[in-house]
C-alpha cells in the first residue's frame, strides 16, 4: 500500500489570505505556516479549511505565540521535518539553528521571514531547504507565493509553486 500526504506551504501572510490560496491546497491533507501568521484569525481560517501545523514568527503577537511555538521539529511519513520562521538556509543558516542542523540534521528544514521562495538541497547535510516565501501582500517581495508538495514515505515529490502578483485588490 502506498501512502503519501500532500501538503500546502506557506509563510509570511502578515495577517491576510488571498483566497485562491485555498484552491491551490484544495486537495492537500495538510497546511503548514512557517511563521509571521499576523493574527489568530488568520490561523483559525486555515485551520478550518485543512489540519494546520504552524509556527510565530518575528511579527506575531501573543495570540499567535500563545498557540502556535517557535520552532516544530515532527515526522511525516518517513521523513524528519523541522519548521521555523527565522531559520536561514544552506550555507547562511541563523546562529541558533546551527548547533542543531549540524548535529542533527533534519531531512527537510522549513524556514521563512525573507519573503523569497527557495528550494535548495544542502548536499553537505542531505536536506532539502524550502523556504515558500510570503503569501502575503505586506513587504518587498513583487510576487505572493505559496508551494504544494507531496510526502511519500521519505521522499519529496511533485512539488508546485503558486505565484500571483502582489497587487491589494486581489485579496
């Protein structure tokens, strides 16, 4: 029997949601927030569409902070997943993820805050960085983004990006 979970991917919503996000993760069984959520209700709307996993981020206030942690290191299928908002990537990772990428490394470390979608293999410590960049529309980023992939036992596949223009009128 093969088992493979889909997920939707997502990061720095500062607080609005375009809705033909939720189309884009219509069919996934998971959403991940990788941080500066902007509000609860942002969250809540989320996780009323799909099962969400999240984490705060630098712009998030207690009642996001109050549910959702900093850091979220689980399984999916066979693979060891490690979520954070301010992580870094290969070869520039943030000062306190160091000690434990390097000592343990996860197979697929999840970071945002940059507002730049990156998919990067570190080939020195055999993970896969995702960073989906914002979904939302406050920042310099030109384009919102989003990224669909799918976890099958420990492989990443099928990975899909979702871009639109940055422009207010359309959320």
């Amino acid at each position: 029997m093969n088992i493979m979970i889909s997920i939707g991917l997502l990061s720095d919503t500062h607080g609005l949601i375009h809705e033909r996000l939720f189309s884009f993760f219509e069919k996934v069984d998971e959403i991940w927030h990788a941080g500066d959520i902007g509000g609860i209700e942002v969250a809540d709307k989320l996780a009323g569409f799909k099962p969400l996993k999240a984490v705060y981020g630098n712009i998030d206030g207690q009642d996001v902070r109050a549910v959702y942690p900093q850091h979220q290191r689980f399984m999916c299928e066979g693979v060891d997943v490690w979520m954070t908002h301010i992580g870094g990537y290969p070869g520039r990772y943030e000062r306190y993820v160091k000690p434990e990428v390097f000592t343990n490394p996860p197979k697929l470390f999840i970071s945002g805050h940059s507002h730049i979608l990156k998919v990067i293999y570190d080939k020195k410590l055999d993970l896969l960085h995702i960073n989906p960049g914002a979904a939302g529309i406050n920042g310099f980023h030109k384009v919102c983004t989003a990224i669909r992939f799918d976890i099958n036992k420990e492989s990443i596949e099928n990975l899909s990006i979702w871009e639109i223009p940055k422009v207010k009128k359309n959320f």
